[in-house]
C-alpha cells in the first residue's frame, strides 16, 4: 500500500536545561546527518507540528540564552524563506507563496541580514 511506511526513522532532540529551567544547552540527531550520528550543537530551534484530529497547530521555540539577536534575525530570515518555499510546494499557491517570500525580503533587509535590492 502506498501510504504504509515501510520503515521509521528518529530525529532527537536533547534541551539541557538551568536552575531556572532554561535552555543553555540544545544538541540534535538524526538517523542519516552527514557526519554521522553524532549529536550536534544548535543555539535555537523551532517545532511545528499539526494534529490531524484537532487541526491545531502545536509549537515548541527554544533558543539558548547565548542566542544573540543577530543570530535570531538570520534565523527567521532562513526559516520564513523556508516556510514560502514548503507552502509553494505544498499548495501550489504561487500569489502567497510569493507574498511571503516578499515578507521574507523586507525581514531580511530591514533586520540586516540582507542588502536591500537596487531600486530601478
């Protein structure tokens, strides 16, 4: 059947946390990362995930305390980016695909991650 698996494959994430129960450590693996499976270093993460059954959207963002804003700023540049790329793919909605990689634009040059495009 297609929609079976036929096999499984694990992503772990480990968040060490401080007194206060705040990151200060995130390290992830996953089965078939280039390098080995080997745990990895990673400042912040974000996690979406959809219920079926309820269609809600369940999210889990952490970000170390030595996360600097420059750091978040390229991260959500990447992410939003991202984001616009999967819903294309995902939708085929080439308007609001294209709506959010213009948001991505102006994140990214407004945050500084990117120079500004040339005017005509």
């Amino acid at each position: 059947m297609e929609n079976e698996p036929i096999a499984y494959s694990e992503i772990r994430i480990r968040i060490g946390l401080n007194e206060e129960k705040w990151p200060v450590d995130i390290e992830w693996e996953a089965e078939g990362q280039p390098g080995g499976k080997q745990p990895r270093p990673c400042k912040a993460f974000l996690l979406s995930l959809f219920d079926g059954s309820t269609k809600e959207t369940l999210r889990m963002d952490l970000w170390t305390q030595e996360t600097q804003v420059m750091e978040m700023d390229r991260m959500m540049y990447h992410t939003i980016r991202g984001l616009a790329e999967t819903y294309f793919k995902a939708t085929s909605n080439r308007e609001m695909a294209v709506a959010m990689q213009q948001f991505a634009q102006y994140f990214g040059e407004k945050t500084e991650i990117i120079p500004p495009l040339p005017q005509p």
